[in-house]
C-alpha cells in the first residue's frame, strides 16, 4: 500500500505543476505577450498526465478500497489549480497512518 501510495501522490503533485505552468505560465504567455508558442506543449503534456492521473485514482482508490467521496475528491482536486498539493496532505496522513 505505501509504495501504491507513495507512487499516485508523485504523480498528483506532477500533475498540479504541469497544471500550474499551464494556467500560471503558458496561457498569460499566449494571452498577455502574444507568444503561444509553449501551450501546444505544456497543453499536450498536462493534458497526458491529467488523463494518466484520472486513470490512476481509480486504480488506486480500487485497490485501497477508497469511498467514492474520496475519489470524487481526488477528481475534482485535479481540475483546481493547487488542488493536488492540498490533497497531497490528506494522502501523506492516510500514508502515515496505514
């Protein structure tokens, strides 16, 4: 469990960074300084970690046997900006405790 765990937080805290340079970085570039060169690529990527991610939390929350409140969680964590980091401090409690 803590190496499942330890894996899928990695994994959310990648995918709230690729998040944050995409809203933080990449589209005040396109919109602001006329240079939307970098959103094709962060865009891609966030949108690949952003799907890896869902399909993550549903093997993760199947395997540990989460509730579907936490799973709803765990979603809409990954659609807010800073949602993952926050959610990463309910994942290192449950990790600390099991």
């Amino acid at each position: 469990m803590q190496s499942t765990l330890a894996r899928f937080r990695l994994l959310a805290l990648i995918e709230g960074v690729s998040l944050l340079v995409l809203v933080l970085i990449a589209m005040p570039m396109k919109y602001y300084l006329a240079q939307g060169w970098l959103v094709p690529w962060v865009g891609w990527t966030h949108g690949v970690l952003f799907l890896t991610y869902l399909v993550a939390s549903l093997a993760v929350s199947h395997k540990l046997g989460w509730s579907i409140g936490l799973w709803l969680l765990s979603f809409l964590a990954s659609v807010l900006p800073f949602g993952t980091f926050v959610l990463d401090l309910k994942l290192k409690r449950m990790q600390a405790n099991a």
